[in-house]
C-alpha cells in the first residue's frame, strides 16, 4: 500500500507495515475514512495471512484457520469500536468467478479443485464474522456482514458452466452476495432491454443465495457497474437511470459505481498511469487517455452522471443496521434441502445469555459427533439420497437449542 497509495507528505501509514486486517484498519488513513460520516462500508478485504492465494485452501488446513481469525478479530474490532454509529461494514472479496477461474476465460468452467478451495476460504471468512459477531453480544446500532463476490451469472444461467453462484454459493451460508454486474448491466440495447438482463440476474442470485439472516432481497447488492462514459459516449445517462432505477426496484441495498477516478487510462505506449497521480505532472493522464470509468475526469471536472447518482447520497436512503444475533445454532454448512457432496462438511455453533458447554451432530437421529466446545466444523460421510441432520447445543442453565 506504501507504492500503491503513497504519503503526500503527512506521514499517514504507520512505519511498520501491518500484519493483520485489524492493524490495517487501526492505520490512521483508514481511521479517518471510517469515522467519516458515511452509514455504509463495503470492503474489498483480503487476509494477510493468505492474501489472495484461494488454491491453497484446497489442501491447507492451517489457511482456512489463519483466515477465520483475521476476519473474527476484525468483526470484533469493528463492532467495539462503531457500537452505536449506525454504521454497516461488508466484507467482500473481488470478483470471484475470475478468481475461481484463474483467468479470464468465460468459456471455461472452474476446476472441481478451485470450486473446493474457494468454498473453503469462503466458509472460513463467514465463520470468522459470525463467530466475531455473535461473541460481541447484544451490540446495537453497529453491523458487520460477509458477503461472497459473483461477476459471471450468465455464464451459468445460460450456458451450464461451473460458476461460483451455482457451485459455491450455496454451501456458503454468506450473510450477503455482492455482485459485479458488468455481464448484465452492459446488456442489451436500450432501457428496456438492459432492465430486463439485469432483472434475469438478479433472480438467479436470489434463488441460489441462502439468507441466514433474513435479510430479504437486501441480502444482494451491486458491488460494481462501469459506464465507460468515454468509449459509450452515448449510453452513460440512459444505463445509469435503468441500472439505479432496476436495483431499487428489485430492493437491493445498494449499487456502486466503478468509480470515483478511472484506473484504466494508459499513456501513448499503452502503459498504465499509477494509482493517484498528481494533476499538473507528467504522469498524470488527461482525459481522452482513460475509459471514462469515473465520477471526477483527470482534469477535475465531474462525470455526467454525478446530477443522476447525487439523488441517491442521503442519509434518508441508507438503512438501518440489522439487529443483533439471536440466542440459537447458526449453521453457516449445510443449507437446508441443499443437495451436498457425500463427504459434507458441518460448520455450526451456538449463543446464548449463558456459556455454550456443548455441541453434538446427529445424522439421522444417531449421534455422530458431540464435544464440549460452543462450535463444531467436521466432515460428515454420507450415502447417496435423504438424510436428517440435526446441531443442537447445550448452555450451563440446561437449556438445549
């Protein structure tokens, strides 16, 4: 972040670079973005500990274990710190069809091994959240939610490739999915059109999606459309207008845009410009050298869109947070009625006003597997066909949930 993101002669970054997603946010330019006004965060965050390298998960016990603490310690971190703000935090990961594929082949499918690894870093981050967020307590006023990132909906619904909303999705338990919507937002020809490949999506999420959170069609939100306002001179006001209109129609908590500065322009030998050039210098770009993904041009003036978007950027429009977890089991693997692979993976626990002093797993009304810890994550051999699975967990005052 030091080359990427440098000082302008304050001294921001600390001296020492973290070593965790909570120091990282302790650093003193994410604190002022964090204490801004805003009601909403949606975090692209990836793990120190594993960084983006999902392909180890398919083998490595330790990562998953690695990335459920990074992720539980700032779960718990934002909520003792924002309780009482109002303030929403989602934490996502990019695009995770192209990480899936390792590649930007759409004709291809992702392999049954990446489809292993990304369910099981993605099972590791949401058990690090909801564990942070249940052990945090009755907090009000404060949320942190996971989300999975799917970009290639189509690729799927029309074409039966490997996808990760088909192939990951639902074994996830993700409090949310966030959705980069290039695939239908950039659809069709016209308002009509465009709104209806986008409404196509979003079904298609939203019958794949578990809620655990009861969360409704707010469980989905687009994380990313581009309007490209250079290279599509003409369709920049008409896609934004269908793209806002069609996400709130459908009561998704939100759409961004990508995004404030363009990170796409390239000089003369087709080089791109660094992250945060400054104006007046020679590696700044002008305007006709990016693709015109921006709200502010090189030269300082607004996109075309800001009147449309600024409608939008009320407190009036943000919602609440959700409230706090209820005394219970989360199961956050499997989904109910899913159909699972004969080796399934359980990842369950339990809360409650009293200490957890037991969890145990049934599997057709025979107990397979009790300890005597509030949590369990085991693997479960089944046969082919119908199977009962009950999580149950006992608290010190006898109580059984």
């Amino acid at each position: 972040f030091r080359v990427l993101y440098p000082d302008r002669g304050d001294h921001l970054w600390p001296d020492q670079n973290p070593t965790s997603l909570v120091q990282l946010a302790q650093s003193a330019p994410f604190q002022s973005v964090l204490q801004m006004p805003f009601r909403t965060f949606v975090i692209t965050a990836f793990s120190f500990a594993n960084a983006d390298q999902i392909n180890r998960f398919a083998t490595d016990t330790n990562a998953a274990a690695a990335e459920e603490r990074e992720f539980y310690d700032l779960t718990k971190y934002l909520y003792a710190t924002f309780a009482g703000s109002g303030k929403t935090f989602i934490l996502k990961h990019w695009e995770g069809d192209w990480a899936g594929l390792q590649a930007f082949d759409s004709a291809a499918d992702i392999s049954p091994t990446m489809i292993s690894a990304m369910t099981n870093w993605l099972v590791a981050r949401q058990k690090g959240v909801s564990l942070g967020r249940n052990e945090s307590g009755n907090v009000q006023g404060v949320a942190v939610l996971n989300a999975v990132e799917v970009n290639r909906i189509f690729d799927y619904s029309k074409c039966g490739l490997r996808r990760v909303i088909n192939k990951v999705v639902p074994f996830v338990q993700a409090d949310m999915v966030t959705y980069s919507s290039y695939d239908s937002s950039l659809s069709g020809t016209d308002s009509t059109s465009e709104a209806s490949a986008m409404e196509q999506a979003f079904s298609v999420i939203n019958s794949l999606t578990p809620d655990p959170l009861a969360l409704g069609s707010r469980r989905m939100l687009i994380s990313e459309y581009g309007l490209f306002e250079n290279e599509l001179p003409t369709e920049t006001i008409w896609r934004t207008q269908t793209i806002l209109s069609t996400a709130k129609s459908a009561g998704l908590l939100g759409a961004f845009t990508w995004q404030v500065f363009d990170n796409e322009c390239r000089d003369a030998d087709l080089n791109y410009f660094p992250t945060g050039s400054v104006q007046n210098t020679a590696i700044h770009p002008d305007n006709s050298q990016c693709r015109g993904l921006w709200l502010v041009r090189p030269d300082g003036s607004e996109s075309t869109v800001v009147s449309l978007l600024s409608p939008y950027w009320s407190d009036a429009s943000a919602p609440p947070p959700p409230p706090a977890p209820e005394t219970g089991v989360t199961i956050l693997s499997p989904q109910n009625g899913a159909t699972v692979p004969t080796n399934l993976r359980v990842v369950a626990f339990g809360t409650s006003a009293y200490p957890i002093i037991a969890s145990a797993v049934y599997v057709d009304d025979v107990l397979f597997l009790k300890n005597y810890t509030n949590s369990v994550d085991t693997y479960v051999p089944l046969s082919a066909g119908w199977h009962h699975l009950v999580l149950q967990a006992w608290d010190s005052a006898g109580t059984v949930f």
